[in-house]
C-alpha cells in the first residue's frame, strides 16, 4: 500500500510538471500579439511566440517566431526562421529564409537562400532571391526572379521570371510544371512525372539548357533515402517543430532544462541505463491500470505523460549537443550566450545524425535514452526536495 501510494504520487508529481508546458505555453505566449513599429529598430535578435505578430521595424539580427499570422514588412539584416499559418514577407532580407505554413509570400530580396514548406508558397514579382529556393508544396509560385537553382516536390509549379540555374521539379500525378511567356531558365530543367503534358510551356517562354525528364513517381532509394528532396522537407518540418517546442521550454523553464542537461553529462550511461528501464516498465504498468477498469484514469495520465516526455527528449538532446559543441569550440571561455543558439544547433546535428543509414535508428534510441532517464532523474530529485 506504501509503495502504491509513492507511485501515485509520483504520477501526479509528473502530471504537475508537465502540465505548465502545455498550458502556459497555450494561454501566456501564443495568445499574445506582437508589434514593431515602422520607426523601431531592434539591435539584435528577434525571438518571438504569439498569435498574431507584425514586424514593421528594422531588425539588425534574426527573426525566429511561431504563430498564427506572421507578417514582416521591415528591413531584417540576418536570417528569418518561421512557423505559421500565414507568413507574409514583405522587407529585404540579408539572409536566408526558412518557413513552414499553409499560406506563404515573400514579396521582397532575399540574399540568400528560400527554404519553404507550405501549402501554397508564392515568391511575388517584386521579390528577388539571391541564391536557391528549396520548396515542398502543393503549390508554387515563382514570379519573381531568382539567381541560382529551383528546387522543388510540388503539386503544382508556375514560374514566370528568370531562373539564374537549373529548375528541378518532382511532380504530383495530377499536377503540372507551367512556364508563362515571361519564363526563363538559364539552366536545365529536370523534372519527374507521369506524362509529358504535365509540362506545360508557353510561347515566349524559353530554357537555354536541356530539358529532362523522369518517367514515373520519385523513387527513392540508397542514399536518397536519407538525404534525398522529400525525405529533406520531412527533416525541416521536424526541425521547426521542435525549435518550436524548444522555444516554449527554454523560455518558461530554463533552469528545469539546464538541470536536466547536467544529469545528462554527469551520468550518460546510468541515464541511458535508467530510460531502457522505464522505457520498457511503463507500457507495461499502463496495461495492468488499464484493465483493472478503476485504474484506466490513471493509464491514460500515465502514457500522455509518457508520450510527451518521450519527444521532449528530443529537445534535451539537441541542447545538450549543441552547448557541447559551443563549449567546445569557445575553449577556456564556456559559451554563455542564449539557450536558442544551441538548440538550434543541436537539433541540427540530431536529424543529421538520426538521418544516418543503417546507424540511425540505433543513434536515436540511444540518444533518447539518454535524456529519457535524466528527465525521470531530475523530476525524482524535484520530488525529493518538495514533498
């Protein structure tokens, strides 16, 4: 009965954790709305989770945000990373672009290189991007010019500027490639399809270079695979997500995150030791709660709890891999910087490395492990002071 109730007890000492993840990141961050006015100017990074943000001011450093509606309409020296529904980009940009969306626009210079993943992504005519555009989508757009190379897994692709590069396109079934009058390719295009009437070209339109085709769905095989277009798109919609998730963590916890990053360096092998066990125990304890019927309550508290601190992890992975990194290379000097950097980094070299063929999946599980049972050891310690 002792040992029952200790159970009990540390079942809802979870629950009580985990909880403020999902409800002050809900109600105090999301619901909130940002604005930079048009005569502001951040120095610095921009890091924000809200609602509805609007960004009119120059920004003299990164934009990173997650929302609802995301509209950018100044000046942003560095790179934009966002999340959204829609994302409008209207000011240059001195860096790259990485979006993910249901609706996106960029309308203005982007130096560097578009990475977008949306329902419909629409590079407009006043917009110019200096490097690549790498786009999964049901539809794309291209009417403004773009210097280097096309990169796209679509439904449908119109472009209607000048290409610098070559144009590389995998095509829906249904969809189709459309090159209006004002279309130019410097380049090659290579795209797949079915049929060759997916491909629709204009009069006026022109391709310097030759045009290829692939017969047939994408076919992916050997190290494409791993590291091929689509399987890409999947790694950066992955990669926002948890930026997303780490965001939220790093900025309502931080001292709970770094305690368990500590555990993590200080007892690797325990932790992995101890995540195999409750890994393994937890199914196993929810499935006799479960069919006692009076219990099937608490199995249900149980496994979301399991589930969720299962992919948060993922996030004590990936700072943990980042600040080694960091600390690594700033030598005496440990880094001391923003939480978000390493983060970033670190989820980086995570999808890198759980990306890996025939290792991969093992890197995962272990790395998993890993913080599974740091985090169990952090929250055991949390009990322990405050009961």
């Amino acid at each position: 009965m002792k040992k029952q109730k200790k159970f009990i007890i540390l079942i809802l000492t979870l629950l009580a954790i985990s909880l403020p993840f999902l409800v002050l990141a809900a109600e105090n961050q999301f619901n909130q709305s940002t604005y930079v006015g048009a005569d502001e100017i951040i120095d610095g990074n921009f890091i924000k989770i809200g609602n509805f943000i609007d960004l009119q001011g120059a920004i003299n450093g990164d934009v990173i945000v997650a929302g609802n509606s995301i509209n950018i309409t100044g000046p942003v020296a560095g790179d934009i990373i966002a999340a959204g529904n829609v994302i409008k980009i209207k000011g240059p940009v001195g860096g790259s672009v990485r979006v993910a969306g249901s609706l996106i626009e960029i309308s203005n210079e982007v130096e560097r290189n578009v990475w977008g993943i949306a329902n419909t992504l629409t590079i407009n005519q006043e917009a110019r991007i200096g490097w690549d555009v790498f786009a999964g989508a049901a539809n794309v757009e291209v009417k403004g010019k773009v210097l280097g190379n096309i990169n796209v897994s679509a439904g449908n692709l119109l472009i209607e500027n000048e290409i610098g590069k070559n144009v590389i396109a995998a095509i829906d079934k249904d969809g189709q490639i459309i090159l209006n009058p004002q279309a130019k390719i410097n380049g090659n295009l290579t795209y797949q399809a079915v049929n060759n009437q997916q491909l629709v070209i204009r009069e006026g339109a022109q391709i310097i270079g030759e045009t290829k085709k692939k017969e047939g769905a994408p076919v992916v095989s050997g190290w494409q695979r791993y590291f091929g277009v689509n399987n890409l798109f999947a790694k950066v919609i992955s990669f926002f997500g948890l930026l997303v998730v780490g965001l939220v963590l790093v900025t309502i916890m931080p001292k709970i995150v770094l305690e368990v990053r500590q555990e993590m360096m200080k007892k690797p092998a325990p932790a992995i030791g101890w995540g195999l066990v409750y890994l393994l125990i937890t199914p196993i304890i929810c499935f006799f709660l479960a069919i006692t019927i009076i219990g099937l309550p608490l199995a249900i508290i149980l496994i979301s709890i399991y589930a969720l601190a299962l992919y948060l992890t993922k996030v004590f992975v990936a700072l943990t891999l980042g600040l080694a990194l960091l600390n690594k290379l700033s030598g005496a000097n440990k880094f001391k910087g923003s939480l978000i950097w390493p983060l970033a980094l670190g989820l980086l070299i995570f999808l890198i490395l759980i990306s890996l063929p025939i290792f991969g999946w093992l890197i995962k599980i272990i790395l998993m492990l890993w913080a599974f049972g740091a985090l169990i050891s952090v929250k055991k310690e949390f009990w322990r002071q405050y009961r």
